[in-house]
C-alpha cells in the first residue's frame, strides 16, 4: 500500500505566536492516527525551481512531492503551484484570496444571498460620503486584508476616521456596526459541507470579541441557523476548512468575515471538538 503523504504549510512566524504553542505536533499525532504522514513545512524556506518540471528545495533537501496540502498560510504563490501540478491544496489559491480581502469576501456572500452587514470600500479619504451611506451612525472601518482583529477601528466621527485612516494608509473596508451584537460573536468551524462546531466569543471592554484580543469563549449550541448560514457562506468563498465569523442579529445572524486560516484552540478549549483529528479524516475520506 503506497504510504500516504502530506504537507502542512505554515508562515514562519507562527512558531512565535503569543500564546506560547503551536499545532505542528497536535497536526503531525491527528494525521500520524489517520495513517498519514506530514512534514511541517515554513512557506519562508520553501525553494520552488521549475524549468521543465517543478521541484521544491526545503533545508538543503527536495521535497517528495505530496498528495495534498493543507495552507495554513495565505501564500498565494506557493499554493498556485502545487494546484498547478493538480496537488489537492486545501483551501485552493483563489478560495483563500477570497477570505483574505474582505471586500471580495462580502461581494461573493451577496452575489450567492448570504446575510453580510451593508458595506463598501475605497481608497481616498471621503467621511461625508461614507458617514451618510452609513445612515449618520457609526461603523467599521477595517484593514482590507487584516486579520485576527488587528487593523479594525469603531468609528464613531470624523477624528475616529482621520486616524483610521492614517493607520492603515492604503485601500480600506467599511461595514455597517451591528451593535446589537456588541461585544460579541460566534466563530463557527466549517469542514467540507459540515458545520463541525461552534463558540461563542465574547469582550467585556470591546466591540471586537477575538480571542487572539484577549475575548473569552464559552460552548455555544450549534443550531440549524448557524449551520446553514456558515456552510452557505464557505460555498460562496469556495472554502472547504474554514471559521466564519457571524454576528448576532435580533431575529438570525449575519455573516461578519470568513477566516480561511482559522485557529482552532478555542473549540478544544470548550469541548471534546478534535479539529485536526476531523480534517484528517476527512482527507482519508476525499483523498484516498
């Protein structure tokens, strides 16, 4: 039986996350139990040479080449390539572009009617314009491509902009506050077409409730609303692993991002939900 091979693609910067640990073994035991093997592999040092045929220098050494690849990384470049040799990468290129900007990422839950808070984006300064299609009330303004709440700002009037927009000096995102939902949201884990969990987060100090920010988490109830609105919103980014963001509404929810790079330790944190272990037996399942 031919061994079964994979690579999990990180950012180098991942080893000095805040919280003082990593998945790298937690992936490599969930993938070791699916009878999988996986190297670790930093995008940072990741040669690609590619003449004729590619091949991908790591440490010195080339790389066999794998049956899939888990993106644990926004490398665009790295991900098109192996697509390109027909390399199942999980989430695909396009996919996880598409969770990235926030802008394309509310256009797409739109054009496939998924509940997205109004929204717009630009890069010239215009808060007339932008405080008036806001109804006069507040809003958030946010980093096009940020992530794990850095680069979001509550903008209440005119100076909350103007600093905004000093800080993030370049093409923008706004989106209608939700303030019934202030202080707090659900991150729902989507795999393949199945919701496999949820957690409430939530801020005491806050609009924004990540964890990464200090926010707390308890076990939410996963119920049908949550399910369908989270695996119709990673259809329309074309995600297959994935945390959604929703925001609490007074009669449903909405969708406030789609993280194709989601992190996964509240989840455990509240419940006897294995992430790892599930996407590698998914990817027995669509791979082997």
């Amino acid at each position: 039986m031919p061994v079964k091979y994979g690579w999990v693609v990180y950012p180098k910067q991942t080893i000095n996350n805040k919280f003082g640990n990593n998945a790298f073994g937690w992936m490599k035991e969930s993938a070791s139990k699916n009878g999988i093997n996986i190297d670790i592999v930093f995008s940072d040092g990741l040669i690609i040479l590619n003449s004729n045929t590619a091949e991908f220098i790591y440490n010195g050494k080339k790389l066999n080449f794998p049956d899939f690849v888990i993106m644990r990384d926004y490398n665009y470049t790295i991900g098109m390539q192996l697509e390109n040799l027909g390399i199942k990468v999980i989430n695909s290129p396009q996919s996880m572009m598409n969770a990235k900007n926030k802008a394309v990422t509310s256009q797409l839950l739109v054009k496939n009617n998924v509940s997205t808070p109004k929204f717009m984006f630009a890069k010239d300064k215009n808060y007339d314009l932008i405080h008036n299609y806001f109804d006069l009330k507040k809003f958030v303004m946010k980093k096009i491509d940020g992530s794990q709440g850095l680069g979001v700002y509550l903008i209440e009037n005119e100076e909350d902009y103007n600093n905004a927009y000093g800080e993030i000096g370049d093409e923008y995102f706004c989106q209608e506050f939700i303030d019934f939902s202030f202080g707090r949201d659900i991150r729902a884990y989507v795999l393949g077409n199945k919701v496999l969990g949820c957690v409430k987060r939530i801020s005491d100090n806050s609009f924004k409730s990540n964890f990464s920010l200090g926010g707390r988490v308890e076990k939410y109830e996963l119920n049908d609303s949550v399910r369908e609105i989270s695996i119709n919103a990673a259809k329309a980014t074309g995600l297959e692993f994935c945390g959604i963001d929703l925001l609490f509404t007074k009669d449903s929810f909405t969708v406030c991002e789609v993280n194709g790079n989601a992190g996964f330790r509240t989840i455990t944190s509240v419940s006897d939900i294995d992430i790892p272990l599930e996407l590698f037996k998914w990817i027995n399942h669509e791979i082997y």
